[in-house]
C-alpha cells in the first residue's frame, strides 16, 4: 500500500497580497459593471500605511480608485491604524493609463479576427472527487480554515483576532486516496494582551474543529501560532503585491500552474 503526504496552504483577506488581490479586483470588477467590455490590468502594491495601484485601462466606465480602496480595506477589516493601515487614514496612490494599442489589436474581437491574446498562454485545470467542490482536499480544508477565521473575527466570537493569517493542512493519502489530516499549521493574527494559551485553545475549538472535525484524529498534530506571538501583520510586517498567492487561487499545488495571475484582469 502506497502511503505519501501533502500539504497545502491558504491565506485569509487580511494577508498583505490577497489584499492586493481584493483591491485589484474590486476595481475591475466597477469596470465590467459599468461596461462589459473594459480592458483591465490592475496590479497593487500594499505597505505601511500605503496603497499603490498601478496598470493599463480601455473602459467607457469611470472607477472612482481613492474610494474603492478604502472600501476594500473596511470590508476586510483594516479600520484601525493600530493594525498598520487603516482605511480612513492610509494614502492611495495610482497611477493608470490607457491599454497599449499593440496589445489591443491582438485582444479585441474584430471582422476577420476572433478575440484573443495574440502571444503565449497555458492554462492547466482538472476535477477531482475528493470534495465536494471537486477541488484537492488539503487545499480545501486550507480555505475553510481560513474562512472560518474571518467569520470567527467578524463575528466577535474572537474578537481579539486581527485581519491577517495563514493556514495549512497536511493530509495523508493511501493509493492516492485522503485517509486523514495529519498536521494542521493555523497563524493568526491578535491583539497584544491575549495569552499564547487562549489563541491555541480557542483557535482548535472555534476554527479547525469546526472547519476539519471529521478529519481530525488523536495523531493530528496542531501547530498554532507556532512562533508565540502574531500582533503586527498585514502590510505593516510584510508588503504585499497582486498575483503571489496563484497557488492558493488554484489547487494548492496538486496542479501545474500556467504562471499568470488571475485578480485584476478581465476575462481577454
């Protein structure tokens, strides 16, 4: 019987990149809205109290930048300059300009010329039944943790949790088929004054029991906040840029990548 491990990692919305990310993507997706036909590739850039958003636009739409950010950051949770950027109070910079013509004429749809890219491009995909998502087991339990730490956050349930965190879930297949969780590895971020104690107790009970119970086993191993202590996070520890976290936006590394990022750009 063939025994192998595998792990995979997810980020939660208050990681610097992802909320690069977010932003790029709140932005194109004002742009598609207002016309579906928009050209967008956003990029974004995040640090200390700092947003920079850069990239090339062909839109009859009108993005409002200063103000989508700062809603981006609010809906994430960025609202206190404690945190290192907050949304009232950080600097936006942008600087967006018209789409290379060049590129234009290789994209848009015309008589005689079917919509396209004009140069290279490898997309790599597939299905699985370890899930019901279709997707690798270790990445989704990755996310769901994840996801439970922004909802645990949001609804005060921890209320001493901050914006940025990781997860990730090392699972152990036999014949290539998932068995159980073998390790689960949770960062999250938190207010100075909680005890190294408390964040292990109530992260297992309120996060990764609920998101990976039926997985779980006495063999599991947890790993959290394994370093001791994860207060300053988000863009003030660490910058952040759109498009580093393409692993996690796809299969957690079970799949080859193509390279591209997704956030940003519209569907051409």
């Amino acid at each position: 019987m063939k025994t192998h491990l595998f792990t995979s990692e997810s980020v939660t919305e208050g990681h610097p990149d992802k909320i690069c990310d977010q932003i790029s993507d709140a932005l194109l997706d004002d742009l598609l809205h207002q016309d579906p036909n928009s050209r967008v590739a956003i990029e974004t850039l995040a640090t200390t109290g700092l947003i920079c958003c850069v990239g090339e636009v062909t839109t009859k739409g009108y993005v409002n930048v200063q103000k989508t950010v700062r809603n981006a950051l609010r809906e994430i949770g960025y609202t206190n300059s404690r945190y290192g950027i907050s949304a009232d109070d950080c600097a936006v910079i942008e600087s967006i300009h018209a789409q290379s013509q060049d590129i234009a004429q290789g994209v848009n749809e015309t008589n005689g010329h079917e919509q396209g890219a004009g140069d290279q491009g490898m997309m790599f995909g597939y299905a699985t039944k370890e899930t019901p998502e279709l997707m690798p087991l270790p990445i989704t339990l990755a996310h769901r943790l994840t996801r439970k730490l922004s909802r645990v956050r949001k609804n005060r349930t921890l209320s001493y949790l901050r914006p940025d965190g990781k997860s990730q879930v090392t699972v152990k297949y036999q014949n290539n088929i998932p068995q159980a969780v073998t390790a689960i590895v949770v960062a999250a971020q938190h207010d100075p004054e909680v005890s190294p104690k408390q964040i292990k107790h109530d992260i297992i009970e309120y996060v990764v029991k609920p998101a990976c119970g039926e997985y779980l086993s006495r063999e599991t191993k947890f790993f959290i906040n394994a370093t001791g202590r994860f207060v300053l996070g988000g863009p003030a520890a660490d910058s952040g840029v759109t498009g580093r976290k393409i692993i996690a936006d796809t299969y957690g590394g079970m799949g080859r990548h193509g390279g591209g990022a997704f956030s940003g750009k519209d569907p051409s």
